[in-house]
C-alpha cells in the first residue's frame, strides 16, 4: 500500500479525465439535437449528470492537493455514494428499460463509478463516524424535491418532448413516476420511503463500516 499511495494524484488525474470525458460525451450527444440547449438542460437535471460532475469536481479537488482539507471527507463521501448509487440503480433498475446502451452510458454509468470508487477505496483516508451517514443522503433528497417541486412542474413537457423516447421522462426516472405505480403517489412513496430510504441508509452505514475496515487493515499502516 505504501507504493501505491505515491500514486494517489496521478490516479485522482486519471479519474478527473474520464470525468471531463463523460461531461464531453454529454455536451457533444446534445449539439446532435436539433435543440441543443434545451437538450443540455434537461441533461443536467438527471442524477446521473450531476453524479458525475460532482465526480469531476471532487477528482480535480483531489489532484489540487485539498485532500487533506477537513470539509474534502465530506465531498468524498458523497461523491462515493453518488457514484455507487448511480451505478447499481442503473444496472438495476434503468438498463431494462433501454434497447441500446451507447458508450457514453458505460462511461457514465459504469467506468467513472468504478474509478471513483477504486480512488476512494485505495488512496484515500477516511475519517468520519457512522453517525455520519446521513452526510450522504443530502444530495439525493434534494434530488427527489427538485424534482416533484421544481423540475417536473415546470419543465415536465419540455422533458417530454425534448426525451420523446425515455419512458417517464417527466419524473426523470420511471421509478419515480406515480404512473409507474398501481395506487400511484401511494405507491411511489411506499416505494420510496418504505424501500428506498431504508436501503439507501443502509448502504451509507455499510460503506462507512468497510471502508473503516480497509483503512484499518491497509491504509493506517501505509
């Protein structure tokens, strides 16, 4: 492990890279459109776009040399869930209901996740308490009020137009659809809250739990 930390910034460059990539991949896919701009907008309302800007932003942070700042624990840890999230609800949840995945959902969904998460994992100290967890929570909350508060009321049928082929376009996600469900809003915060919520704090705390472990076992005695 002690070789390896000496390579912690060029790593962290290696992850602002394939960053700055998808971000490209995403600006480039919308100048195909016949509307650029408002296909760029409605890109960066999906979770995904922000995950990986966030993703970008921490990287470069980290190559800068701020990861000995206090404050920077935080960014990581949410830029790590973000990530894990992005990729396990994509794999799971989102992936059926496409007919091609394009190389620039890999990138997305996929290769920047597994990057992040190997930049975290191997190069960089933890140092925040399980009670913490919730740390993690705050951007998809946010998330989930944007969206039923700001983004589907305003530009719901900009959204609809703009993905004509992306089921649930409106809510971002079918998952958060009340259409998607059989008692509708009932159904959805059932799902979201009763579902969604739980695991979600569960998957923090699990985080927080290995990565203690693997600092313990490897990181502390680099």
């Amino acid at each position: 492990m002690i070789k390896l930390l000496k390579y912690k910034y060029y790593f962290a460059f290696i992850v602002f890279l394939f960053g700055c990539l998808g971000i490209v991949l995403q600006i480039f896919r919308a100048t195909q459109s016949s509307n650029s701009s408002d296909y760029l907008l409605v890109t960066s309302f999906y979770f995904t776009t922000q995950t990986n800007l966030v993703l970008t932003l921490t990287s470069l942070l980290f190559v800068l040399k701020l990861d000995q700042k206090n404050w920077f624990k935080y960014l990581m840890f949410i830029a790590l869930f973000n990530a894990m999230i992005t990729a396990v609800i994509f794999h799971l949840l989102l992936s059926s209901f496409m007919e091609n995945i394009e190389f620039i959902q890999h990138v997305l969904h996929t290769i920047n996740p597994i990057l992040f998460v190997s930049l975290y994992v191997l190069f960089y100290k933890q140092s925040i308490s399980l009670k913490k967890f919730w740390i993690s929570l705050i951007h998809p909350l946010l998330f989930l009020l944007l969206t039923y508060l700001f983004i589907e009321p305003i530009f719901g049928d900009l959204i609809e137009i703009t993905m004509p082929n992306f089921e649930s376009a409106r809510y971002i996600y079918p998952f958060l659809d009340p259409r998607t469900y059989g008692n509708s809003w009932k159904g959805l915060w059932t799902f979201v809250l009763g579902i969604m919520t739980p695991l979600a704090i569960l998957f923090s705390l699990l985080l927080l739990k290995l990565k203690q472990i693997f600092d313990k076992k490897y990181i502390n005695q680099a």
